[in-house]
C-alpha cells in the first residue's frame, strides 16, 4: 500500500474525544503520513483520542514507534491514546512488545469511550448530537 492510500477520518467526537477510524498499512512509508493526518483530523480541544484500527492491514516497528509518539504527546497534554478492534496480529504484536501496558486495546470504539467516561454503558459510540 501506497503512503498516499494510508485513510484516517474523523468517525465522531464526544466532547474532548475523538475516534479515528485508520485504514491501510501504518509502516516506514506511511509514518510522516499518519502523523500529519493524525494532526489534521483533531481539532484543539480535542484530549483524548480512539484509534479504530480494524482496517489496518500492517503494522511494522516505525508504525508502533508513531503510535508511541502519539501516545508520548497526548499524554504530555493531559490526554489519552487508546485503540479500538485492532487486528489479531497487530494485538499480538502490541502484547509483545509491552506496548500495550502503555496503550489500551479495546474491542470497540464504543468500550474505549465508555472506559474513559466519554459515554455511558449502552450508549452508541456515534457523533455528538446537538
């Protein structure tokens, strides 16, 4: 997969959080990508934010390492990364690395905003609603 198929669209925000949905390989070609289209998708204000990552197909040592960045300047800001749905191999890969003690996996967008507090139980993990 090219950098330039690399997809990251804002999915729905809930007050000060943001779902992401990543679709494509996040690797030594897509890194700067993501970074930037990360930055482009959050609006400020925005502190925490859900990575829905079930569309990702690849993930190599430079993807993990921009995750960690991510995560490193959320936190920095008050905030928080979490990832929802990852993929089999990507959960794995997460596991081994230990990467997971500092980025929580969730089986859904809907769990990673109900464990921060964004939504209740229950409640849809779609847009804010006037």
């Amino acid at each position: 997969m090219h950098a330039s198929q690399l997809s990251i669209a804002l999915a729905a925000e809930h007050g000060k959080a943001a779902v992401l949905t990543v679709a494509g390989d996040l690797d030594l070609h897509t890194s700067d990508l993501f970074d930037e289209r990360i930055a482009a998708a959050v609006r400020p204000g925005i502190t925490d934010v859900v990575l829905e990552m079930s569309q990702v197909s690849f993930c190599d040592s430079t993807g993990l390492s921009a995750l960690i960045i991510l995560f490193r300047r959320l936190n920095a800001e008050g905030g928080h990364l979490a990832l929802a749905a990852p993929p089999d191999r990507l959960f794995r890969l997460l596991q081994m690395t230990g990467i997971h003690q500092l980025i929580p996996s969730h089986p859904s967008s809907e769990a990673a905003l109900q464990a921060r507090g964004h939504i209740a139980p229950g409640e849809a993990g779609g847009p804010d609603r006037p």
